[in-house]
C-alpha cells in the first residue's frame, strides 16, 4: 500500500513539473539614456557651444553659471549679465527656442552670488475642433530658475552649491482638460581650480581645472500615473592649460568629458507563460505549444531595473550597463576646445564633441568668435553635424551678449 501511495505521489510530482508555468522573452534592446527635461543639456551660450558645448574648467564669463557657478569667485569684474537666443529645429520650425538670463555679483575678494533664469519654448500649437470653431493656440514650454553661493576656499580653489527649481508645462488642454504641469527642484554642487600665472621658457602659464554634479533631485511626472522620469543629473569633469603669450596674445586649450548620473536601460523582452512538456526547461513551440498569457511586457534580461531612487540611480549608473565595462565608458562624451584671444577684445574658437554611436551619436565640430567693445561682449557660434544623426542644431547660428555693470573689478590674486 505505501508502494502504491508513494508511485502515484511521484508521477504527480512529474505531471507538475512538466506542467509548471515558466517563462520566455523576446529581447528588445535599447542603449540610449533619456530623462525628463533635457533641454538642459543644450548649452545655453555661444562661447561655450563654439568649443564644443563645455564650460567647467574654462576661463570665467558671465554665463559660468550653466557650467560651473564657482567660477564666479575668480571674476575680476563686480557684476555682469548675459543674455542669449538659441535657435532649435530653426531648419523645420522658426519659434523654437531656448533664452537664457544670468546675472552675477562678486560680493568681496572671496565670494560671488549668481542667478539665471532659463526658459524653453516649443513653439505655438493650434487646435481646431471643426471648421466653425475659433482656433486654441498654445505653447508648451519649460523654465528653471536657480541661485547659487560660491566661495574661494584658498587663493587658487573655489566651490559653489546652487539650487534650481524647474517647471515643465509640455501638456496640452486641447488634448487633456485636466492637463497640469510638471515641477521639481535640482542641486549643483561645482569645484574650480585656477593656478597662479607661472613662466616658462618663452610664455606664461596658467593651468584650469573643475567639475560640477548637476541636476541633483528627485524624479518628477509628467501626468498623473505616468512613468517617473529621471532629471538629467550630469557629471563634468575638465582641464585646461592657458598658454599667456605677451601681453596681448593668448590660446586656452580644454578638454571635457561628461557621464548622466541616470540608469541605463536594461536589456528588456516580454514573459510570457507557457507548459514545459519535455521538461528540459527551453521553450519549443513544435513541443510545448504556444504562448500562453502575457505576463509582463518590461522583462529585465539583462542589466539593472531603473525603478529606483535619483540616489541609488546616480550611484547604478556607475556599474549597470547591460555591456559591462566597456559600454560604461562609451556613456562619457567628450569634448575639446581651444580659443584664440587679442587683448582682451577679440577671441576665436573652435571645438569637437563626441557621444558614442549606441548612446546617442552626437557628434560634431563648431566654430565661434567674440568682441569686446567697452562693457559688452558679444559671442557668436556655429555647428557642423560629424554623425549620420543630424542635429538640431545644425546650421543654426548662436549668439550671446554680455554687460559688464560695475565699474569696480578686482585682482586675480
């Protein structure tokens, strides 16, 4: 009797086993970081686009509060402003724009305020309900606001600590009545380093060095019950070397290299259940028959999920990459720079940005110029695309202005 019990215990046992639901994918692959708001990582000034969108360890100029606030502390003038226009999609669209407003003010010899107002707008868009009806226009756009404190630590090394609220007001009534925008806040902490001028056997030198964690915060929505998206939380890192001619002649070499501190996504499928007849543990439509009902349609194969905290996700970026190491590296986009300036009154430049091929394949080179005349500063810069990806901002010219307001200026050192 306990024979027979336990035979027919163990072909139950097997009949479970070969009938237990498990589950297959069907991989979808995807390589590209993208985040909410990410117009701000276009590059708001022109002198800064002209050498390939980068500005952590470049010389100060009233727009360091894009790129790296603590900058400010080795201002030699009291306070400044810069206004720029940056044309986007100009060669589809004519009212896409991003505007930029920064102000500065070095309080004494330490230290320095800032502020700036940036704002992105997507254009009129117009909703006609029939033929009758008078037309609804809207314009969806985004805005930051941010302030930040830097503070010279020594003669040669000055930190700043910012902070950013934003707003992100994409959706449209005329699709969705209860349609609301989205807001949050960012932090920015930035480090700059400016040594003392040096001599050489036929120039003076001077070395550059900063960084900057941008965009720390939390994940916002765009709608309610939508997907949490991540703020384009972004790590500088930068080094340059002036070369100080004579007195009237300069050439400021920098290079960049910059990561998102977001996830990358995974490698992803769907699950699908289905009867495991032969038991081996493999899928096999001719044996196993069909699919059976779909269970989850984000299936993680490989990789790290991207639900999780901004914290946890800017420390995962580091080590998530479904590639392993090698694909970490190919998320640093690099840039190189070099200006060309006359006494102060004149400047040329010219830069190169790299993004690897399965991160986004921004590629391209730029050129620029500057002119001083008085207390204004105007920059101008132009883009050429070097990727099969066209850019939307290819052939688009940029310009800034700058006004010195203050008649006060202070020593380097």
């Amino acid at each position: 009797m306990k024979k027979s019990i336990l035979t027919i215990t163990c072909l139950l046992l097997i009949v479970k086993i070969n009938a237990q639901t498990t589950v297959i994918a069907d991989p979808n692959d995807s390589r590209v970081i993208t985040t909410g708001v990410p117009f701000l990582l276009i590059a708001p000034d022109a002198r800064g686009a002209a050498m390939g969108d980068m500005g952590v360890a470049t010389s100060v100029d009233a727009f360091s509060q894009q790129w790296n606030p603590s900058k400010y502390a080795f201002a030699t003038d009291k306070q400044g402003v810069g206004v720029s226009y940056t044309p986007y999609l100009s060669n589809l669209v004519k009212d896409i724009f991003l505007g930029n407003l920064t102000y500065y003010n070095k309080l004494n010899e330490r230290s320095a305020f800032s502020a700036s107002l940036k704002y992105f707008s997507l254009g009129d868009i117009e909703f006609v309900q029939d033929e009758f009806s008078e037309a609804l226009v809207q314009r969806p756009n985004e805005f930051t606001i941010d302030a930040a404190y830097a503070l010279k630590l020594s003669e040669q090394f000055a930190m700043s600590v910012g902070m950013r609220y934003l707003r992100s007001d994409l959706k449209l009534n005329g699709i969705d009545e209860d349609a609301t925008a989205a807001s949050t806040f960012g932090v920015d902490i930035s480090g700059y380093y400016q040594s003392e001028e040096e001599a050489y056997d036929s120039f003076n030198g001077r070395t550059r060095l900063g960084f900057a964690i941008q965009n720390i915060g939390p994940k916002f929505k765009y709608s309610e019950g939508g997907v949490e998206n991540f703020q384009p939380t972004t790590l500088r890192l930068g080094g340059g070397f002036d070369f100080i001619l004579d007195d009237y002649n300069k050439v400021s070499v920098t290079g960049e290299v910059t990561k998102l501190l977001v996830p990358t996504p995974p490698v992803t499928g769907k699950e699908y259940e289905y009867t495991d007849v032969d038991g081996n543990g493999e899928y096999n439509e001719d044996i196993d028959g069909p699919k059976g009902d779909l269970v989850n349609d984000n299936y993680v194969i490989d990789g790290k999920d991207q639900d999780v905290s901004f914290i946890s996700g800017m420390f995962q970026s580091f080590g998530d990459a479904p590639g392993g190491f090698s694909e970490e590296l190919k998320e640093f986009t690099y840039a190189i720079g070099a200006e060309y300036s006359y006494q102060d009154s004149f400047a040329f430049r010219g830069g190169y940005f790299n993004e690897s091929d399965i991160k986004g394949a921004r590629k391209f080179f730029a050129l620029g110029a500057g002119f001083k005349f008085s207390a204004v500063t105007i920059d101008l810069s132009y883009l050429f695309s070097a990727s099969k990806v066209q850019s939307p901002l290819e052939n688009t010219l940029r310009f800034s202005l700058a006004f010195n307001l203050g008649a006060d200026t202070y020593t380097e050192y």
